[in-house]
C-alpha cells in the first residue's frame, strides 16, 4: 500500500520545477502516491486549512496576519532568464538586455512575485518591452514562446530541460532577479517522510548554491 501525499500546487509555479521537485518524493524505499492539485495560491491555502493537502507547493509564502495559520519553508531560490525561439534570440540578442525594449514579450500576470521583480527589472534598465500575452499558468505561457508569440522569462535552474522540451534557447539573463519557492504546512516542521524527502532534496541538490 503506498502512502499518500497530498500536494497544492500553485498555478504559477513552472511545472518543471515541479516535476524536479517532486522527484524525491518518487524515489523513497516506500512506495509513494503523489496527489496533486492545482490551483490559485489562496484556494490551495484554504483547502490545506481544511486537511485536504498537506504540503503546498507556491511562489509566495503565507500571508502574515491572514485567515490561514500555516508556516511558509524556504525550498531555495533561482536566477531568471529570457527565452524564445532561435529566430527571436538571433533578432533581440545584439544588445542585450537593452534590445528588448519594444520587444514582444510574454508575461506572468501582474499579482504574481515574478511579474513584480520583472517589472522592477525593466524599469531599471530603462526597458519597455511590447507585452503580447499575460498569465497566470506558467506551463501556457511557455507553449505560446515555444511558437514564436514572444520571449518569455523561466527559471534558470531549469534552463537546459525548458530548451529540450519547448525547442527555444537562451536570450540572456534578467540579471538580479530571483525566483524563490516555499513548501507550505499546517506544521512549523515537517514531518512527513515524503514532504522532508522533497525538502531537503529541494535545498541542497537543486537549489544549493556551487561551491567557490
């Protein structure tokens, strides 16, 4: 009998991640059944309120003050690039990154953490880029970059596996911008074998910083 686990997972966090995060969970001596759900970050909160999850897997921590007593664990954090097909990296990679100003650009919505750094990011470099698409599901704004719609921004810890699967390559850098991910729980520690698994795998393999 395999034992159950229960995970949110919210809509913006790139399903690559995901899968590399969920992994762990899949290679324990103990067989392990992995339910997850999909939703907005509050609705994922409320249903691990109610015992439905439990483990969360979001973009954003918990709220402090909000109708959900939960505790956000720091998974780890990546850098961010730009990516598209090799015809828009060949056009927009002279000049980088001022040449994406007027360039056409797929972009999380403007509530989501990502959509925030980037903004700050653009604004920084003095950068206007002509937004050709917002959303919410990270997995749909990659199948309009893998079509040529635009470039887009994804996590680099995942940069070789987003090429392989989507057919793009890598524009450039969003240089200082960060992309931070949290296991949410009812618990202040986690206690489930299969959620620690996904932890600590989390920390100190895929996200670990190299060594100097």
């Amino acid at each position: 009998q395999a034992r159950r686990l229960n995970v949110g997972i919210a809509d913006a966090v790139p399903k690559l991640v995901v899968r590399r995060l969920l992994d762990p969970a899949l290679q324990m001596p103990e067989p392990v059944r992995l339910v997850c759900h999909e939703a907005p970050h509050d609705q994922l909160l409320a249903n691990l309120a109610l015992h439905q999850l439990e483990l969360v897997i979001s973009d954003a921590p918990v709220a402090s003050g909000g109708p959900v007593r939960a505790f956000s664990h720091v998974l780890g954090e990546t850098g961010v690039s730009f990516f598209g097909t090799a015809s828009l990296v060949t056009r927009y990679k002279r000049g980088f990154p001022n040449s994406l100003d007027g360039a056409p650009m797929l972009l999380p919505l403007e509530n989501l953490a990502l959509r925030r750094g980037l903004n700050y990011w653009f604004e920084k470099h003095r950068i206007r880029p002509r937004i050709i698409g917002e959303f919410e599901d990270s997995a749909l704004l990659k199948v309009f970059g893998s079509e040529g719609v635009g470039l887009f921004p994804a996590p680099t810890v995942v940069a070789e596996a987003i090429k392989a699967q989507y057919n793009v390559k890598v524009l450039g850098p969003a240089t200082s911008v960060e992309e931070r991910f949290y296991a949410i729980s009812i618990e202040r520690r986690i206690v489930n074998p299969a959620a620690v698994a996904i932890c600590n795998a989390a920390r100190h393999e895929l996200f670990a910083k190299p060594r100097r």
